[in-house]
C-alpha cells in the first residue's frame, strides 16, 4: 500500500526529524520543511517515493548525493547533514534555504541585465570549482538546483547525478542521464563527462540567464539533443563582446576547446568583468518564492512541471549522422496534488530503454474474409423487341458523349491551371534583406512563401546580427517553398580568450578557428613570474577586442622570470636587510663579518655578489657581510694617566702608558688620533710626562 504525502507530514522519521509541509515535488522524492528535534534548528528533509525505495539503483542514487555533498566543504554548495531509512522511508535531511530557484528568478525578470548574469554564475562557478578540485562532476547543471536565500546567498543543490572523474565514462550502453536543455554534445553522442561537460551547462545557463530563454527548445527531448550535438550554440545579442566570447568559449562542440573546468571558466567571468569595469552585485531573492513562514496548512509552493528538454531524464546516446527513429523521450508532466502522490511513476527524472524508443512498425492486422454471397438461381433473360434495342443503342450513345466531353473539359481546365500554376503562380522573387535584422528577413521571406536557413559572417561594417546577403540575391526569381539562405552578421572577430600557460598550438588553434592570423614576434615576448618560459602569457591585442578581419594577432611568449639587480643594503640593520632582499625576490643568507672603518658595528658593509648585479632565476642566493664591533677612539690628551686609561678601557680599548706610568702624570699625545674608528680591542700608546 502506498503512502500518501499526508502519510509524511508531520511524522517523526528516526525519532528525530519532524516532517513539516511540502515544499518541491520531484520524479522520485520530495522535498519537506521540517525540524531536527534533537538540535532544534529546520532542515529541509527529501524522501524518496515510497515506490522506488526498494529499488537499490535509486536508493543508490540518495546515498551518492549524500556523499557527494559531505565531501564537499563550500558556501555554496546545498549541504547535507544526514542520510537515513525508516522502515521504508529513505530520507536525506539538507541545509534548509529560504528563497527561491535561479528558475524563478528568470521566469519573473525575462532575462538578466549582465551585471547580475556575470555575479549569479561567478556565484555558480565558484562550487563547482570546489567540486572538480573534488575530482567530482556534477552532471545536472540548470535553473532548478540553483537556489537563492536572503541577502544574495546562491547555492547548488542536487549532487544526486554526481559521479567521480575516474568513473565518468558511459554508464549504460543505452541511457544518458541528466536535463536535456543543458547537456553538452559529447553527453549525447558518447556518455562520456568530464570536467567541461559542467563547463558545457554552465555556459547554456548564461546564455539563458541574458536572453530569457535556453538555446534550444523543441517539442521533445530528443530534438533538442541533436541540436546540441550538430548546432553552433547562437551568439548572445545585445550584450559586450567579452560576455559573448564567454558564452561562445563554454559552449563549444569539442570539449578541449572549453575550459578546462569551472575554476578556469570562472577565471575568464572574473577577467571579462574587470575588462568592462563591472562590480558585482546582490543577488534579489525571487518575488514570486514561497514565503519562508511556515503554515498551518500541509501545502507548500509546487513548481509547474518543466517542458520536456529541463526535465531530468534518460535518453538513448544520439549517434551523430544516425537516421533511426526515435520514439517521445518524455511524456506531459501535469501539476500533481501535493497531497496525493502521482500514481504514473516518476515525473521528472524517466528511464526510457532502446526497446521503447526504437519500436518495429507495427503490423496491419488481416482484413476479416467478406461473408459468403448468396447464391440466387438465374432466370432466363426476358427476349426485348428491336424497338427496345435500338432505343438503348441510343441512349448508351449519349451518355457515352456526354462522359467524354466532360472529361475533356475537366482536363482543359486542369492543364490550364497547371501551367499557370508552374508558369505564374508558384514564381516570387527573392527579396532585398540585406541591412535588415535577423527576425525581419525571416518574416519578409515567410510573406514571400520562401523557406529559410541562416549562417554567419564576419564583417567589418555589417553590425552584429543584420543581414549581409542572401543566396540567391535579391531580385532573383524562386519557386515558392524554396530555401534561401541568409548570410547574417556576426560583426567584427573578437580576438579569442586563451589561458595563461596553454602551447602555442593551442593558441593558434583558437585565433584560426575566429578567422585571424597567428604570429609569433620575440620582440613582444614578456618576462614572467607565474607562466613558464615558452607558454603563452597572452595576446595582443588583448582578448575580446574586436579587429578586421583578416586581423594579425600575436601570441605573447613568457621569457621566463625577469633577472633582478641586487638592491644595495650598506649601512642597513641585518634584520632590514633580510626584509628588503626577501621583498626583491631574493634569499639572503649571514656571512662571516668584517672590520669597516666606515659602518657600525653590526651593520651591513657589503653584499656577495655585490649590489647592482643581475641574479640568473635559478640563482636568488645572496651573501650579507655585517660589520665587525668597533670603537670611535675618545680623545684623552691633557688627561691624567689614571683618567685617560679609564676612559680608553671603557670603550673596550687596551691602553700602553710609556715615558711616565704614574697617575698623575699627563698624557701629552696618543698613537691613534681621537675620533678613528679602530676594532674593539685595538692598544693605544699614551706618551705621558
């Protein structure tokens, strides 16, 4: 017997967690408000449907999710505090978000402004990192498991499709999971997911975010997988031509032309949004999210289903170029009772096997024997007179005329019109759309009952997205239904975003695939502290600026790290000498000292090699010589002897009295002259009289 979602609400599962109202309904679980009794603090609690609770793939599933999220130790990601079973309740009990989904965000604004695109995918990114440094891929990336808290607060959720890089290769001969509206092409064809396969749906959800709408939309499932296996994804209009190389760069058909993984991505978000001098913004919690407050009523806020191509679902792999049919991957999704399970299985994610989507053409069943005519007994024909014979004669005459001149008036006016309709009527001609805008030429040819298909073009004074000619040209005479192909702008090349570090190859592959030249030009090669020497530092001009085409742009080598002089520290402390050659790249080491007539004692006096030298990178060692302790020598002429010893011998000076050793006798001179600096120690010979 089934359990009812009232069966739920407000139990106590593992005498802990109170079951609280509905908040989201899912293919094969639903998600609660409830409360950790035990800490006092609300959770939000998933349970799976008790239908699939005993099916080990799916409980599998939870536990997957569970783990994944434990592993993972970041701000935004939805964190998962327990994992449980209740006799045949299996439950996960989650970080509680109040708000609204990334879904709900779009659906009430259109699309975003760019500032705000750039933060919420910066804020997306920025977990995903965290994962693929986990070597963990997420593999359903798409509004609906990016929530929004209060004060701008964006989190990732839903680790129940996750799978480590090691074992991310096909997972089954015949299903693919995840949303079809943001798998990346190599999910289609091969199963395969790595790293850039996140990359891959991070890009379509920007695309989404800055036009309102994903880049594919279809009446099913699988006609949106082909279009992501065989289509370029659109180019974004409306926006900077650094926010659209972002979106064209993590939606590239061949995965190595992606970056690598989110953190690199989200390097390339951060770098475009200096270039433009955007800040970040807050993040606005949904209007249209359920209130946070709970209620007394067992309801909660229950999305409307999806269309086919955002549901979670499994496909059969799209082979590229494949011709074989394919049956609906997805059946209608119709809002469900929150308090009354779905009786049809799971909603949002569906396993759908070959058998089911290629299915032989049924047969036509055997039309059923007609039954047997009754046999009647002939009669004799009745003999008709001559009169009665010629008048049939007569009459089949006429009707044998009046058949004939009516099928060939019919035919008169058949040939007629087809050759008016072959000679006039299917005629148009092409018309002139040069200059116009995308949408435009394509109502105009609708009105001039001609077919359309679309390409791009760079040019130089044809702006994005206006229409630089057509094939045929205007003017020209077509047969209605025709193709005519549109040759739309894409403006001026955007010199391409190549990371620091990458081969030469690579960057080379990037600038040809946007149509501009690559060169390699010693002169511009840079010294670097970060990019070895050899690999690309970057290119000039700078990526994402717009050149003609047919433009030169060269690839900036690192020379490796910059030879530094050694800054010169005489005279200085040793603990300020250390500092300040630490601070220049450098690993200052004590020598031995030495005596300087010029510096105090326990000053620097030199440095090994000495200051101004250039140090190869390999090579940062440098030697500091302090001075040894020395002494000013006082002056004691015309003092006592007794006075002068004194005073020589507290300056950590030995003293040699000739002539006259008594006290009281003078000293008349002294063998070093007062003022000299001389190593403590040092014997001065007082003449005294």
């Amino acid at each position: 017997m089934e359990r009812s979602a009232t069966n739920v609400i407000g139990g106590l599962l593992e005498q802990r967690y109170r079951v609280g109202t509905l908040v989201a309904r899912g293919g094969m679980s639903t998600v609660y408000r409830g409360v950790d009794t035990r800490l006092e603090r609300p959770v939000a609690i998933k349970v799976m449907d008790p239908r699939f609770s005993a099916d080990p793939q799916f409980v599998a599933r939870f536990e997957r999710e569970a783990r994944a999220a434990a592993k993972l130790h970041h701000p935004g990601v939805v964190q998962v505090h327990d994992q449980g079973v209740d006799e045949d309740r299996v439950f996960l009990v989650m970080e509680l978000v109040e708000g609204g989904t990334l879904r709900d965000l779009i659906t009430e604004r259109g699309k975003l402004d760019v500032p705000l695109a750039l933060t919420v995918i910066e804020k997306i990114l920025s977990p995903l990192a965290a994962a693929h440094r986990a070597d963990l891929v997420h593999r359903d990336v798409k509004p609906e498991n990016v929530l929004i808290g209060p004060g701008g607060t964006v989190k990732v959720a839903d680790f129940g499709l996750v799978r480590a890089m090691s074992t991310v290769g096909v997972t089954s001969d015949t299903m693919i999971l995840g949303t079809v509206a943001y798998l990346s092409p190599e999910q289609v064809t091969t199963g395969t997911t790595d790293a850039r396969s996140d990359v891959y749906s991070a890009g379509v959800l920007l695309y989404e975010m800055l036009t309102g709408t994903p880049p594919y939309v279809g009446d099913n499932a699988i006609s949106v997988a082909y279009r992501h296996v065989n289509d370029d994804v659109p180019p974004v209009p409306d926006v900077p031509a650094e926010v659209a190389e972002l979106v064209r760069r993590a939606t590239r058909k061949e995965p190595f032309l992606r970056p690598a993984d989110a953190d690199s991505f989200l390097s390339e978000v951060e770098t475009a949004r200096a270039m433009l001098g955007l800040a970040t913004v807050d993040v606005p919690v949904p209007a249209s999210a359920p209130s946070a407050a709970p209620t007394e009523e067992p309801t909660a806020h229950v999305p409307a289903p999806p269309s086919p191509a955002e549901q979670t679902l499994r496909v059969e792999p799209v082979r590229v170029g494949a011709g074989a049919p394919f049956a609906e991957p997805t059946v209608p999704v119709h809002r469900p009772n929150p308090l009354v399970p779905p009786s049809t299985g799971p909603q949002g994610t569906k396993a759908i096997s070959r058998a089911d989507l290629i299915m032989p053409p049924s047969e036509p069943m055997p039309a059923a024997p007609p039954p047997p005519a009754r046999v009647r007994t002939k009669r004799p024909p009745k003999k008709k007179t001559p009169e009665q014979l010629h008048e049939e004669m007569r009459a089949r005459s006429k009707r044998q005329f009046v058949t004939w001149i009516s099928v060939v008036v019919v035919a008169a006016i058949l040939v007629g019109l087809t050759s008016w309709w072959l000679a006039v009527g299917r005629v148009t001609k092409v018309p002139d759309l040069v200059g116009k805008e995308l949408s435009t030429a394509i109502a105009m040819l609708d009105q001039a009952s001609l077919k359309s298909t679309q390409g791009t073009e760079n040019s130089d004074t044809v702006p994005a997205g206006q229409v630089i000619g057509t094939d045929p040209p205007a003017g020209t005479e077509a047969t209605q239904g025709d193709h005519v192909r549109i040759v739309v702008s894409a403006g001026k090349p955007v010199v391409p975003q190549v990371n620091a570090g990458s081969e030469i190859a690579a960057a080379e592959r990037e600038i040809a695939s946007v149509g501009l030249k690559s060169q390699l030009n010693p002169v511009e090669d840079a010294f670097s502290d970060r990019v070895p020497k050899g690999k690309v530092v970057t290119l000039k001009p700078a990526p994402g600026t717009p050149v003609p085409i047919g433009s030169t742009v060269v690839i900036v080598l690192s020379k490796g790290s910059e030879p530094k002089p050694v800054p010169s520290v005489t005279g200085k402390t040793k603990d300020e000498a250390f500092a300040e050659l630490s601070a220049a790249g450098f690993e200052p080491v004590e020598g031995p000292t030495e005596f300087s007539a010029a510096v105090d004692g326990g000053r620097v006096v030199r440095t090994d090699p000495p200051a101004g030298s250039n140090m190869p990178p390999n090579n940062r060692k440098v030697t500091v010589v302090l001075s040894a302790d020395s002494v000013t020598v006082p002056h004691v002429e015309g003092k006592s002897v007794k006075e002068a010893k004194k005073i020589l011998e507290e300056a950590g000076l030995k003293v040699d009295v000739q002539f006259n050793e008594r006290d009281r006798a003078r000293v008349v001179n002294q063998s070093i002259r007062a003022g000299e600096r001389v190593p403590k120690d040092t014997k001065i010979t007082l003449i005294a009289v």
